[in-house]
C-alpha cells in the first residue's frame, strides 16, 4: 500500500516539475525570441557613437528613442542617466539612475554614479531620525529589487510546499527526517513574507517622482497667481500626487506640500515585481 | 510713489485745523468753544488716549567706532507724574540727554499726550549692542519698551556720521538765492558729468520761509528721469537752511540715478503744488484769533523746477581689462568657504562677495578661474542693497558648489573682479584671498588609502554600458504570464498530497474497508499477471485463488476450505443475487475437478478466465450495494 502511494506521489511531483520547467523555459523562451528591432538596435549605436564622441544630448536623445519605442532595461537607464549627467541634465540625470537602481540594485556603477549625481542636487532632504536598526534594514531592503523580494519568497513557497507534501507523503520513518528540516523551511518562508511586505511597504513609501526642472516654485494651488510656499531644484526627490491641467500635486514631508508645473517634474515608473 | 508731507508732530494740528475748516461759519464757533474746554481740562496732564507706550527709536542701526547716533525716546499715553525714562548702561556706549518736548494733540476725537526725551549716543569700540528696555514709572506700574539693537562697525569702515533722516538739525548756510513768495522748489543733480551706470543724485527740495504758513502739500509729480535707472534714497528730510540771511524749512527727496546710455541727458521738471494760508476778507469774530491758523483760506501755489542736463560719457574701450562684466562703482571683494574641510564627491560652496557703492543690481560675474581638481556648479546669487550718505551701497553674494574631484589639499587660485572706478576714472581690478581646502578621501573608496596603499584621486560618473541591446526586454503589461501562474503548482500538489494522507490515514483506522476497497484492483492485477498459455490445472487454480481472495476481502473471512452451503449463506447474507452466487460455486467446483483431476472439461480453462473479469465486475457492484459496500 504504500509503495504504491509513494509512487503516485512521485508521479504527481515530476509532472509538477515538468510543468514548471516547461512554462519557465516557455518563458525565456519568449523572452529570448523577442528580438530587438533593427531601429532600436541602430539608435542604440547612434548612442554609444554619440557618447564617445562627447556629443551628449544627442546621445541623451537617442537613448530616449529607445526606451518611447517600448523597450527598457536597468542598463538602458543607467547610459540614460549618464549622458543626462554629461548634458547638463542634472534632474533627468537622477531621474534615469534612480529608475536603474530601482530595478538593479545591486549593479555597483548604477550605485557608484547615482551617488555622483545625487551630490550634486542642491537640495538637502533632512535626515530622518531613524534608529540605527531601521536605517539597516532599510540599507538592506535597497539591496533587492521587487522582484528579488518576490523571486526569494516563490523560492521559500516552493521548497516548503515540497517539503510539506513529502512529509505527508512519506511513511513514518522518512517523516522523521523531513520534520527536521521542514521547520527552518517554514521558517524561511515566513522571513521571506516579511521580508516581501516590508519591501511591499518601502516601495509604496518611496519617493515617486523627481524635480527635472533647474528650479522650480512650489505654489499653494495649481495657478500661477498662488503664493509660492518654497523653491525645490533639479534633483530632488518628491512625492507626487493628484494632476490637474498642466499642474502636479507635490510634497516634501508632512508639512511642505504645493504645486508645480507638470513639466517640472517627472514620475518614477511602476515597480516591475514580476519574478 | 514719493509723497512730500508737512513737518512731524504737524499732522495732528493740520487735522484739527481740517476739522475746522469743514465746518460752517455758526458751527465753527460751537466746536472752537468745545475744544476749548477740552484743551483746558485737559491740560493738567489727562491721560484720556490709548494705554501707555514707550517708542525707542535710534536714526540709525549701523555706525562706526567713535560716532554718535541719536535717540529718542517717546512717552505716549503716560501721566505728568510719570518718571523720567531709565536707560540701562551700555559697556561701549555713552548716553547723554539732550533735551525734551511735549506734544498734544487730538487724533480721531481723541486727546493725545506724547513727551520726547532725545539722547545722544557715543559709541566707543566696535561691536553689536542691544539698548534697552527702558523702563518708565507711572503711578507705581513699571513700563518697559522694546529693546533696540545697535550695530558699531570698526572706526572708518562704516558710514560716516551724516543728517539723520526725518528729523531736523541746524540751520546751515546754503549757496544760493532765495525766491519771491518765500516758498519755492528746485532739483539738484551731483555730478553734473557721469559715466554710464555712475551714481548720479538727484534732489528735489521744497523751500517755505519760516514766515510762510504752508498749510498743505499735494499733487507731487518727481522729475522725470528718462534713460536713468532710479533708485529711492530714502524718506524724506527735513532740515532748515539760511539764505541771503533768511531761514527755511527745507523738505527733501533724494533718487540715485544710473545712466543707462551715453550722450545728454535731462532731468526733470518736477511740480508740487503747495496751500498756503490766506487771510479772510470778513470780519473777525472773537475765536478768529484763538484758532487763526484753521480760520483762514488757502491758496492753491504751483512751483515747477527748472529740467537739469548732465553729460554721461561712454566707458573707455581703451585698457579695459579682461574679465569687465559691465561693473561701475567703489567696490571690495571677499571670498569664503563654508567649510574647512570636505571630502571627495561631496559638495561645499564658495562664496564671492562684491561690497561698496554703486549700482549693485548690476553688479557682474567675477572671473572665475579654472580650478583643477573641482567640479563648479553656479549656485545662484543674492543681492543686498542699503542707502547711506545718499549713495547706493550694498553688496552681492556669488555662490558656486564645488565637489572635488580628488583627494589631498587643493589650493583655489583667486578669483578677480573688474570694475570702472568713476572717481579715479580708471578700470580697476580686484583679487579675492586665495583660499584651500583639504579634501578627505570618498567614503567607501578605502579610506585616505587603500590596502594596497592606492589613493583615489578622483571622483566622476562611470562610463556607459555598452552592447547593451541583449539586455532590452519589451515594458511588458500587467498581469501575470503562464510562468508567475505555475507557482501556483505548490498548492496543487499540497492538495494532492493532503488527500493522499487523508486516506493512508482512513485506511490505517479501518482495515477491513482498507480491504474491501482494494479487492477488485488486486484481484484484476493478478487475473492481468495470469498468462494467456497456462495449462488449465494452473489456470483453474488461479482463477479460484482470485476469487476466493476477493471474496474472502469483502466477506471478512476465510472462503478457502468452507463448504458449499455455507458460502452459499455468506453471500445470500450479503445480498449478492442468485445467478452470481450460482456462478462462483460453478466456477469453484469447476477449477477443484480440473485441479484434481475429478472431471471438469479444461477446454474450458480460457473461457472460464475471460469470464472472470466480468464476474468481477457484476460482483463489485453487487457487494457495493449491499449494506456490506457502505462507506467504500
């Protein structure tokens, strides 16, 4: 009895297996296969050949022509950033890095030239008064994507679910082996479900959009007639909010709210947390 | 917009005698005799206005070492008991009293009392000073004013002492001629000639012979001042002067202008028109004289002043340094770094400040020089403006962030201001204090040196990436592809898996439906596993094996060895119809005389086992509708 219950578990485990190769290789696969067209390929050599050749908002352009044609990548954003910088592009420069570190967090030039540029922004957001633990933990969840974050809990859900099904599975015997190291992967699995909210939460908390404009005047309404409440200058990381004509709702904070001209600012893009 | 007004202390009085004049002849009587009596009761020192009040007031906030600046202090509101006011001392400055006036009036219906004390004060070192409070007693309550802030520069850095505005000062003798009707208005421009952007100061005065009763002033139209740049000296002045032996009070308002183009210029006319008093042709009455001033008519007198033309001259192409931004004035230069010490990559500003007189809006770019080692961002600029000694003085600030670039000491080359010096006629250049700063090693790029002893010395954005196309991916939609979707596999296979352990357990608790359950499937595998070719001994004995092992797991005992009759009742017992039963003991009875040879056609072996599945397939169904098949 059960030998045969042992077999049917194993069966219904290698077609679980077979699926998801088959799937996640169907989906490299897909993402293998979606070539580059050829107009994206030449604006990509315009770029570079641009760059070298120190002619950088032409570079800055062409790089721009790729990414309106629908293709992205953190490299994409990082040469962005790069040619912004050289342009004199100083909020379009933290624009695009901030946009790469956000999807490679851990690539050491995105992080090396983001901190370049971010040296450079006039504005000084006060420092917060975090504890020393929060401030870890938030240097720790910088070091991960989205993505990372979910990747690292489907891992964590899978290996405990495999755990957990083998456990019930087997006889009393294999059950003694399997309960040792079914804990710590259910234990895993719960960090990495922390791990993924506090992720969740940071990301939502995160500042949305950047100052692109050299300065611009933060105004109590959006017309040109409201009292300017403060000036905020190329760079500088802002919440976004509601958009009327021609206008963007921003703040700093708690206390300094207002708003500028929609082309004073740019909008982060949404946080890919596909795996 | 520029407004010439009476004296001070004079506003009071020319409101009472409006309120006059608007009356009519009868009622003009009523309200004299009214405020008559109201001037009489209040003279022993009513206090009917508002609650009391110390005003301190100095006629400047900014003087050098070894100057004197004035003091007033007025008493509003306080009783004739009330004490002198209390000073406290000042280490650095010395108070000396130099007199007191009372004044009363009637403001907006309303008796007002104020006294005066004026002070002088010496200041004797440099420094910031904060006069006061002064405290006054009246009536056993100590009053305190707010206190004053005073600011002595070095001797001869500052301004000089000068007529402090708003208040008078001696007569002086004054070049010039006085004009019939004894009031008059004239413009005075210093320097007659001036180059572009040079300071050029335009006075309009108002002359009254003090013998001239001036009741009103309106309609001031200043000179016009076309290809000037205009700027406000200031309010208006009042002082008195003598001139061909007689005195007048003399109203000023003063104007910096800076030329904007070459060439004549004129300036002016201006027009003020004054009321000046007249008597009535009636007959006086009894309080004629009591409130002449506000009794008589006025008359309305234009004064126009005569336009001035001044020469502005070009500045000289001919040895103009490199670097002139367009700058006219005297001016200084100070730099400064708001740190000491940086660190590389990290930004500090430099400050440049131009100070002195001119016209300080436009003020230029310094010369910035080329600093190795540092990257320069242009931090904006500030601009501060004040008036002393009629000239525009004034400062502003050039701010540049810097972010070096390596480590170690970097030695700032000076930066230079070019400017035209009016006075001197001649271009100028001017040089900051050369200044360093020790630059730290980057955070993170191993400390002042690494390891391996490598020092960074530099600090830039990294190249970009190349060949990058492989890593494009299309911005995909929303939504989850099929690869996201079978991570949902885990809980199928936990599902699974859960049924699984639900019937191992189920079957643990109950062996006998553990049985029952499993016979048709064993006794299937084992009728598969039964070769097609056996002999028909072999074939009959497993044919009786299967059917006594699935009866024996239904029935719950033992079938081997039983009689007829009494599977006969087994089965009867468990419903199981009569042509099945007939057939398991035909099929039995069939295989023990083929077996032992006691008859039995073994012909008969290959029919008999195609046969047997279907029994097994009628009895299954028999017995799981039979009170024994409940539960399986």
């Amino acid at each position: 009895m059960g030998t045969r219950t042992s077999a049917c578990a194993r069966r219904l485990a290698s077609s679980l297996l077979l699926l998801l190769v088959v799937c996640s290789l169907g989906d490299h696969g897909a993402r293998a296969a979606a070539a580059v067209p050829q107009r994206v390929a030449e604006s990509l050599q315009a770029a570079e050949q641009a760059y070298a050749q120190e002619r950088y908002s032409a570079a800055l352009a062409a790089y721009r022509e790729v990414l309106a044609s629908g293709w992205s990548s953190a490299s994409l954003y990082y040469n962005l950033g790069c040619a912004a910088q050289r342009a004199g592009r100083l909020g379009w420069a933290v624009a695009y890095l901030e946009e790469a570190r956000r999807r490679a967090p851990r690539d050491p030039d995105i992080r090396h030239n983001l901190r370049i540029v971010s040296g450079q922004v006039r504005d000084r957001r006060p420092p917060g008064d975090a504890s020393w633990v929060l401030e870890a933990l938030a240097a720790l969840l910088d070091a991960y994507a989205p993505a990372d974050a979910l990747r690292s809990t489907l891992a964590a859900f899978w290996l405990a679910a495999l755990l957990l099904a083998v456990h019930w599975l087997l006889g009393p015997r294999a059950r003694r082996i399997t309960r040792r190291v079914l804990a710590p992967a259910l234990g895993l699995l719960l960090i990495s479900l922390i791990g993924l909210a506090l992720k969740a939460y940071q990301v939502e908390s995160a500042p949305a959009g950047v100052v692109v404009a050299d300065e611009v005047e933060v105004r109590a309404g959006p017309r040109n007639e409201e009292t300017v409440q403060f000036v905020v200058h190329a760079g500088t990381l802002l919440d976004v909010g509601r958009s009327t004509e021609n206008w963007r709702e921003v703040w700093l904070g708690e206390e300094m709210r207002g708003w500028v001209p929609e082309s004073a600012v740019t909008e982060f893009s949404a946080p890919c947390w596909r795996p | 917009m520029h407004r010439l007004r009476m004296m001070r202390g004079g506003r009071g009085s020319c409101r009472l005698r409006r309120a006059c004049r608007s009356a009519a002849g009868p009622a003009r009587l009523v309200i004299g005799l009214a405020i008559a009596t109201l001037g009489i009761l209040a003279a022993p020192g009513s206090s009917w206005a508002d609650d009391p009040r110390i005003d301190l007031r100095l006629d400047r906030r900014q003087v050098p070492a070894r100057g004197r600046v004035e003091m007033s202090v007025t008493l509003e509101g306080f009783s004739r008991r009330a004490s002198k006011p209390e000073i406290p001392p000042v280490d650095g400055l010395s108070f000396h009293e130099l007199g007191r006036s009372s004044n009363i009036s009637w403001v907006n219906g309303r008796l007002s009392t104020s006294t005066t004390y004026t002070y002088a004060i010496t200041t004797h070192r440099a420094g910031s000073y904060t006069i006061g409070p002064v405290q006054v007693e009246d009536g056993g309550t100590l009053y305190r004013s707010e206190p004053l802030e005073l600011g002595v520069t070095a001797a001869g850095s500052g301004t000089a002492p000068g007529p402090p505005r708003g208040t008078s000062v001696p007569p002086r003798q004054e070049v010039g001629r006085g004009e019939p009707g004894g009031i008059f208005a004239r413009i005075l421009v210093e320097p007659r000639e001036a180059f572009v952007d040079q300071q050029v100061t335009l006075r309009f005065r108002l002359y009254q012979r003090e013998d001239v009763q001036l009741i009103d002033i309106s309609e001031f139209v200043p000179p016009t001042a076309e290809g000037f740049w205009r700027e406000s000296l200031g309010e208006q002045r009042d002082f008195r002067v003598e001139l061909e032996g007689e005195r007048y009070h003399v109203r000023e308002i003063a104007w910096a202008l800076f030329p904007t183009r070459a060439g004549e210029l004129t300036i002016g006319p201006g027009r003020v028109t004054c009321y000046l008093a007249a008597p009535r042709r009636e007959r006086r009455r009894f309080f004629s004289d009591f409130f002449d001033r506000g009794l008589l008519d006025r008359q309305a007198v234009p004064l126009d002043t005569e336009p001035q033309t001044i020469l502005v001259r070009a500045l000289s192409e001919e040895g103009r340094p490199e670097g002139f931004s367009g700058s006219v004035g005297r001016y200084a230069i100070e730099t400064r770094l708001d740190v000491a010490e940086a660190r590389q990559g990290e930004p500090f500003t430099l400050s440049v400040t131009i100070r002195g007189n001119g016209h300080i809006q436009t003020i230029g770019e310094p010369v910035w020089p080329a600093w190795e080692g540092l990257r320069v961002f242009d931090s904006g600029e500030a601009v501060s403006v004040s008036q002393a000694q009629d000239r525009v003085a004034g400062e502003k600030t050039f701010t540049r962030v810097l972010i070096a670039n390596r480590a170690g000491t970097i030695e700032l080359d000076p930066v230079r201001f070019v400017f035209f010096d009016p006075l001197a006629k001649r271009y100028r250049t001017i040089t900051g204090e050369p200044l360093s700063i020790a630059v730290k090693t980057a955070l993170g790029v191993g400390g002042e040196a690494g390891p391996s002893g490598i020092v960074s010395v530099g600090d830039d954005i990294l190249y970009i990436h190349s060949g990058i196309g492989a890593d494009l991916q299309p911005v995909r939609q929303r939504g989850l592809s099929a690869a996201v979707a079978v991570h949902g596999a885990p809980l199928l296979l936990l599902a699974a898996a859960a049924w699984v352990r639900r019937r191992r357990r189920a079957l643990e608790r109950n062996p006998q439906w553990s049985r029952r359950t499993r016979a048709l499937s064993g006794a299937r595998q084992a009728l598969a596993r039964l070769a097609g070719g056996a002999e028909a001994p072999r074939t009959a004995a497993v044919l009786a094996e299967i059917l006594e092992a699935y009866l024996s797991a239904w029935l719950g005992r033992a079938i081997r060895g039983s009689r007829r009759s009494e599977l006969r009742g087994m089965l009867r017992e468990a419903e199981i119809p009569e042509a099945e039963t007939d057939e398991i003991l035909g099929l039995l009875d069939w295989a023990e005389e083929v077996r032992f040879g006691a008859g039995g056609d073994p012909a008969e072996a290959p029919r008999r086992a195609a046969a047997m599945g279907d029994l097994l397939r009628r009895l299954e169904a028999a017995f799981r509708r039979s009170p024994l098949g409940s539960g399986v």
